[in-house]
C-alpha cells in the first residue's frame, strides 16, 4: 500500500508540475456500517486522502484512498485496501482550468478494494451528484451522495459462483486547499 500511495502522489505530482494546474489535496473521513455487521460494528477510513486535479474546463479527475478499519465485537483489525477514482463533470458553468474549481457537478464513480483478512474483492460502479464548495482562495469542501452498486466476488459466498451484486449508498465530504491556486 505504501508503494502505491508513493506511486500516486509522483504521478499527481509530476501532473501538477508539468501541466500547471492546481491540485486539490484534502481527506474523505467516512465511516461504513452494513446490514450484516453486528451491533456497534463499523468500519473507519484511517487514510481518507483525496487529490483532484482539472483535467479541463468542466471535468476533474479525483483520486482517493480506501483504508478501512474495522471495528467488530471479536477484534478490531484493517479491512479493506483500495482506491477510489472520480470524474466530475461539472454542468451548470464553464470554469478557468487553470483555478479551482467550484460547482454542481455529477461523477461517474469506480471503486477497487481488497479485504485481506477474508480474501474477497469488491468492485463498485457509482453516480455521484454534489456540489464543489470554494472556501477562500485556496480552500475546498466537496459534499455528494454515490448511489450505485458494487460487486463482491467472495470464496464464502453461497452462490454457485462466489459472486454477489448489493446496492450502494453513500455520503461523501471531501475538505482540503488547493495548491497552485
């Protein structure tokens, strides 16, 4: 994970630099409770780190980590591992690709985890609407809702081929500053 995360932030870095665009840098802190989780059981983002970056005039591309702690009756453990990637399209106004950006917009939203205590995969598709808030010259809050689904290939499914498809639905705030604003 650690090598990944390196990988990501040179990448982002090396976009930031050579195409002088601003980069948002901010945390997603998120929580997860599911049907199935006992009483008082959750999961935490102990790594929310979000970076967006204009690719043009209306759309971005968001990046964000999935590091999930999970808090359950018989141990306390990480969960999942995996990344999240976003494309918000902003629509309501054309913005400066060179600045923040700031609007409605709607995101086509894809999701990679792994949970390596169990060994099983999720994959998530999503829609994203939300609003990108500016807060001063160089702060951000951005505040969805996903709604989707995602596909869980697990070995202790009771299905003839492992696999399973649930509903999603999530909050998302996202707050961090811009820098090359």
């Amino acid at each position: 994970m650690k090598k990944n995360l390196l990988l990501l932030i040179f990448i982002l870095q090396s976009c930031f630099v050579s195409a002088q665009k601003p980069l948002f840098i901010g945390i997603n802190p998120s929580f997860t409770f599911e049907k199935r989780y006992g009483k008082g059981e959750y999961d935490v983002n102990i790594l929310p780190l979000v970076f967006q970056i204009p690719i043009n005039e209306r759309v971005d591309i968001r990046f964000a980590t999935i590091y999930n702690y999970g808090v359950r009756i018989n141990g306390n453990s990480v969960q999942h591992r995996g990344l999240e990637l976003a494309l918000p399209i902003f629509i309501l106004e054309e913005k400066d690709a060179s600045g923040p950006s700031e609007g409605f917009y709607i995101a086509p939203v894809v999701s990679f985890s792994r949970n390596r205590w169990d060994g099983y995969y999720h994959q998530g598709l999503y829609a994203e609407p939300g609003y990108f808030f500016k807060l001063g010259q160089k702060g951000g809050l951005s505040i969805g809702a996903q709604l989707g689904a995602t596909y869980f290939r697990h070995p202790n499914i009771n299905h003839p081929h492992r696999t399973l498809v649930r509903s999603h639905f999530g909050l998302k705030f996202i707050i961090g500053g811009w820098l090359g604003a």
